[in-house]
C-alpha cells in the first residue's frame, strides 16, 4: 500500500542552490509540490521570481503556481549575492525565458491560505531569507499550528559565510529569522555545518553531466560560475575537510534542506534552542544554537548536525535522471 506524497510550499530565492532543491522535489513521485513561493536574497525579487518561472516551464512542471513575495527585508537595508549567483541569479545558465508570468497572490498570503485549507498537511520549506515566513506569523499566527512541518536553510552554529558569525540568508533579514525561531513550532535547521558537507566535487560534476539538456543548460554552466565566482572572491568560508577543487567546491546548500523532506535518514539531528543576534554590530544574522537547553531556554528547533554525503549524492542524482528523461520525454 502506498503513502500518499509530501505536500510541500517551497520559499526560495533562485539562486543556483534554489534550482537544484527545486529539481529534486519536481523529480520525486513522492512529493506534491503545492507551490514556489518567491523571496528577495541571492538577487532581487524580479529576478528570483523570473527564475522560479523559468525552472518550472524547464523541469515540466507547469501546474505548479509561483507566487511572488517579500522584495526587501523586515528592517535592515536589503543585501544580495550576485557575486556567488551570477547577476541573473542562476550563473548565466542558458535557461529559456518563461512563456506564463507569475501567478495572483501575495507570497505570505498565499502561505497563509494554502496551509488554512490543509491545516497539518503541508510541510513548509524555506531556504531564502525568511521574510516571507515571518510576515505570513506576523498576519496569522495560527500558520506556526497548521503547518504539518517547517524545514529552514540558515545559520550556522560554528562559523558563517557572509561574515564570520553569519549565514547569508540569516544576515539577509535577521529579524524575521529571529521571529521564525520565537513561533511555537519547532523548525528543522538546515544550516552551513551541514551544508558544507554537499559539495560538488569533480566526480560528482562528471556524473552530472550526461543528463542532456538539464546538464547543458542548467547543471554544468550553473555550477561551473558558482565555482569560479567562488574562488576568484573567496566568498565562503571553508571547513578543514573541504579539499575538492582546492577547497573551493561548491556546496548545494538548499538541496539539503529539500532531501531532509524526501529522506531524514541521510542526516543526524539535535534538538536545540535557537536565537538569531539582531542587533549586533559584528553579529548580526548569527545563529546561537544552544544544544543543552533547559528552563526558559527549551528546545525550540531541531538542529542538522551530520549528513551522509555519499547517500545525498546519490539522492541528487536519481532525480536529475528522472527529471532528464521526463524532460526529453515532453
């Protein structure tokens, strides 16, 4: 007997990492993808909502509804990554424009009315700034009560990326992850020191490159420029462990919150008690995760905390060959 899928709201901001937890969800039999919602972060909003319509005419996804959302933060001066994505957002990959625009709503609305009509079925998944989340608890809380299950890529428990202290998508709006952790429910965290673990590494461009027009289009230039406009700025830093390409491999960190839905088996997790710094002049965006909470400080979140790399992979990789045969297919 079968079960029925993953119904899943995703929150991104494509964003070459976006595009990949994009590709694994639309390939999976197993997920209902409800909606893309769109978020301001690695580029700006027209941006990250034209590449979210882009990726769904690409991966033959056309019944799935994009909803463009927040274009700016809840409070801080917006900051964007285009030196990491590409301008365009997706590395210049030579991904056809978008025939149908985007769809009639406003993102933290439509979070709001999807998960009202599906009380406790629809996991919500955010791996852009969580503008978006946080607006849609600050005009109904009750989304924290009807959400089957919320899964974030932010933070970071060691050491950030943006800054020292900071995570990117943390820093990118730090009050509205501050608020997202101070809602009662309890966020699976995805963050860097998990991430940082899925790199793509040469063997693993090798392997992604026979998949047709999903490697010629999307996966080999896309990840080709995330590489080099890595290297030549030096934008992440790197874990001792990270000797692929010099260190420099890129690492998917969207795709791991996505493969957390499909399979929690590939990861290790902690509860935890999570705040994010709002206000400090070197530390804004950081995430203090504490594992022994206790009294008022009591577990709020779960924490990734280890990822079976090899198995991730392979993960990837049966869904970039679904989605490549389905796409010559049509």
């Amino acid at each position: 007997m079968s079960s029925s899928p993953i119904s899943v709201i995703l929150d991104c901001d494509p964003g070459i990492d976006d595009a990949l937890a994009i590709a694994l969800l639309a390939a999976r039999p197993d997920i209902e993808l409800v909606a893309i919602t769109t978020v301001a972060g690695n580029v700006p909003l027209a941006a990250t909502t034209d590449n979210a319509l882009r990726l769904r005419e690409f991966y033959r996804i056309d019944d799935v509804p994009v909803y463009a959302g927040a274009d700016a933060p809840l409070r801080r001066e917006p900051v964007f990554a285009g030196y990491v994505h590409g301008e365009d957002g997706l590395g210049g990959a030579p991904v056809p424009a978008a025939s149908r625009g985007v769809d009639d709503g406003f993102a933290p609305e439509v979070i709001i009315e999807l998960l009202r009509e599906r009380p406790g079925e629809i996991t919500l998944v955010a791996v852009g700034p969580m503008t978006n989340v946080a607006l849609a608890l600050r005009a109904e809380p009750k989304v924290a009560q009807w959400a089957k299950a919320v899964v974030l890529m932010g933070g970071a428990f060691t050491r950030g990326n943006i800054t020292p202290a900071a995570e990117f998508n943390f820093f990118a709006d730090p009050d509205a992850a501050a608020e997202v952790f101070h809602a009662p429910w309890q966020p699976v965290l995805t963050s860097l020191d998990v991430t940082l673990r899925a790199r793509v590494g040469d063997e693993v461009m090798t392997r992604w490159s026979g998949y047709g027009p999903l490697s010629e289009q999307l996966l080999m230039p896309a990840l080709a420029n995330y590489f080099d406009n890595r290297a030549a700025g030096g934008v992440e830093l790197e874990l001792p462990d990270a000797v692929s390409r010099g260190g420099q491999a890129p690492a998917i960190h969207d795709a791991c919150a996505a493969a957390y839905v499909i399979e929690p088996g590939l990861f290790t997790a902690l509860p935890a008690h999570t705040a994010v710094e709002t206000r400090g002049e070197l530390t804004a965006g950081m995430s203090v995760v504490d594992f022994t909470p206790h009294g008022e400080q009591a577990s709020n979140s779960t924490v990734l905390t280890e990822i079976d790399t090899p198995r991730f992979f392979a993960l990837m990789s049966e869904a970039f060959e679904t989605l490549s045969t389905r796409m010559q297919r049509q």
